[in-house]
C-alpha cells in the first residue's frame, strides 16, 4: 500500500471518529468514534515507520504503546459507564442529571 492511500485511510478515520465525538449523545458512540481516532493514529505510526528511514522499528513500537492506551481507556471508560447507567438509567450525554430525579 502506498503512503498516500494509507494517509487518505487515516485522514477518512480520524474525520469519522471526530465527527462522532461532536455528533453523538450516547456515551457508548463517543467511545467507539475516540477508538476511530486512535486507529487513524496508529495507521498513520505504521505507515510512516513504513516508508521511513526507521531502523529501530519507532513505528511499529509506538501503535503497540497506542493500542494498550486504547485497551487501558476503553476498560476504565465502560466501568464509568456502567456505573452511569446505573445510577442514571441512561447513557446519554445531554440529558442532565438532575432530570433523572424527578
């Protein structure tokens, strides 16, 4: 794959995952649209360790680093949610909670 296909990859990637983030009311969707983000990251890690002059592999080290990040805060994230819809009832993000005690 040419770097220019992989650019245009991560740049399609990272525009979804923002759009989503700015979009979405339910917290679930912002989640998977800030893991769109991440991958278009690590696309565009691997496709420069790829295509540069990297001996040490910078690259390809630095998705693994971006990857367990991802595990990390999508683990902590659904625990937080989790306990929210608990609490709440819902998961979306505009709803006040005030509204829910009543």
């Amino acid at each position: 794959m040419s770097a220019q296909v992989a650019v245009v990859v991560a740049s399609v990637l990272a525009g979804v995952g923002v759009y989503g983030v700015l979009a979405r009311r339910n917290a679930m969707l912002v989640l998977v649209a800030l893991e769109l983000v991440l991958l278009a990251a690590g696309v565009l890690l691997v496709t420069a360790g790829a295509h540069g002059p990297d001996t040490t592999a910078s690259g390809n080290v630095l998705t693994l680093f971006v990857i367990t990040i991802a595990a990390a805060e999508v683990v902590l994230a659904l625990a937080v949610l989790v306990a929210a819809y608990r609490a709440r009832g819902h998961v979306d993000l505009d709803r006040p909670a005030d509204e829910d005690a009543r």
